[in-house]
C-alpha cells in the first residue's frame, strides 16, 4: 500500500513539472541541442587580372611577377582596340596594355613605348622590293580602315586579297601574321604608343606593384611595395665586455716625448 502511494505521487510530480516546463521554457532550447553560428565567409584570394592589345607581348612581365609574387596569381587576356577600355569600365580587368590615343577619363595613363609604323600590301606589290616605304611615295594607293573592318585581322585578310593597303604597326602585322601580305617600314606617318592604363580609384600595393615591374624597377626598388615590406629585427649582439669598474682617466703630467716609438735616428741631425 505504501509503494502505490509513493509512485502515485511521483507520477504527479511528474505530470507536473511537464506543464510547468511548457508553460514557461517553451520556445528555450533543450541543452542537448546547442545552435552553432553560422560560420564567417572564407576571405577570397587576390588575383590580379590585366588585358592588351594585339601587339604587346606581356611574357617578361609575367615572368617577373611570377619570381617576385609568386603568392598573388596573375591571369592575361588579349583585348581588340574596340574592348581595351571596356574591360576597365566593367571591371573585366585590373590593368590594361592600351593604344594610345584613348579617352583618359576617371583613368590613369602611363606611355611606355612608341611603335614603329608599317605598310602592308598584297604579296608581289611593288613596295616588297623596298625596304623602307615613305609615306608620300604611295600618294596613288587605295588605304583601308581597319576599324571599319572590324578590326586590323580582319583587315590584313581584306589586304591579302589586293583591296587595298593597310597601315598599322609592326608588332600587329607580326603578331597575326597573315598569308600573301609583305609588310614595310613606313617614314612620314604618324605613329602608335602603347601605354598601361588602370581606374584611377583602384590603385593598391598589388597594382602599385604590378606597375613597378613594367616601368623596370629592380625587387629592391625602394618605391615597390614587396620591398618596403618590414623586415625582422636581428637580436644585439651580447656584450663581450668585461664587468670590471674602469679605472678612472689620469691627467697627463709631462709632455708627450717626440722621439718615444720612433726608430733609432729617426730625429733629424742638426745643431740645437
């Protein structure tokens, strides 16, 4: 009879305490069950993105950077004249090889070299026995536009087929290099220049370091940022000295002897 009072009892106490835990802890937690925070975005890794022009041959650049920040990759891409601003516009590119004229608006604009200008003309023009061409010489030719080709490969295959001739610089008509052309120097037309241009908001130590390499500033340039970097303290050599008090200094007395460390017969002979 005991034993069924006590379990009725503790089954009311039970019963009990569920509804009060439900009034009160509803909505709280069980301990077993703890919420994590969400864990922080993982931090994206620099990459440092440039475009160029048909002509500029960005190798040593890249091998530079490669040796100097080998921890910040580097992708290049070639832009056409049309799309050598539009990258930096919508943010394609960090940097970029341009032709120079260019519409130098919220962008910065460093000139780097200038280019040797060139005639080509359909292969078997009288102009592939010279090899300079002046400008005035070809008065009587038909010249296309690349641009309104579509651009200057485009351009070079209208060339091939004897439309027209075509003016551009040396390092495109290399670089595309197009069957049944002959190119020449050309003296007396105006000539092209390359330049690095980049949003003139955008400037950090990656770019600043970037820019340093194509203007030919050494690792150890004390303007690019890699070396400006703080290097560690070395530890104070420890004093080998001894402990001892020094003997305090005594006034000298006499006058110093001229001939004391000289050899025998060093003073000059004479009468005194």
């Amino acid at each position: 009879m005991l034993q069924g009072y006590l379990a009725g009892r503790a089954q009311r106490t039970n019963s009990g305490t569920g509804r009060r835990c439900w009034r009160y802890c509803e909505g709280v937690p069980a301990e077993d069950e703890p919420t994590l925070a969400p864990a922080p975005p993982e931090p994206q890794a620099r990459e440092l993105r440039f475009a160029y022009v048909a002509g500029v041959t960005p190798g040593k650049w890249i091998r530079r950077w490669e040796e100097r920040m080998p921890h910040v990759p580097l992708r290049s891409f070639m832009s056409d004249g049309g799309t050598q601003l539009s990258v930096l516009r919508d943010g394609s590119a960090d940097l970029s090889f341009v032709r120079l004229p260019v519409d130098r608006e919220g962008l910065n604009v460093i000139p780097l070299y200038e280019e040797q200008p060139v005639v080509v003309a359909p292969k078997g023009h009288e102009i592939s026995v010279f090899e300079d061409v002046a400008l005035e010489d070809l008065a009587a030719e038909t010249f296309l536009d690349a641009d309104e080709l579509g651009g200057p490969e485009a351009a070079l295959q209208v060339v091939a087929t004897g439309a027209g001739l075509l003016i551009v610089p040396m390092s495109v008509a290399r670089h595309f290099n197009v069957k049944d052309t002959v190119a020449r120097r050309l003296s007396g037309a105006p000539g092209t220049e390359i330049a690095l241009a980049w949003p003139s908001g955008s400037t950090d130590e990656v770019i600043e370091e970037f820019i340093g390499i194509v203007r030919g500033r050494t690792a150890q340039s004390s303007r690019q940022p890699s070396a400006q970097q703080e290097k560690p303290k070395k530890e104070p050599k420890p004093d080998r000295r001894g402990t001892g008090v020094k003997k305090p200094k005594v006034a000298q007395r006499y006058a110093p002897n001229p001939d004391k460390g000289r050899g025998k017969g060093s003073r000059k002979k004479g009468k005194r």
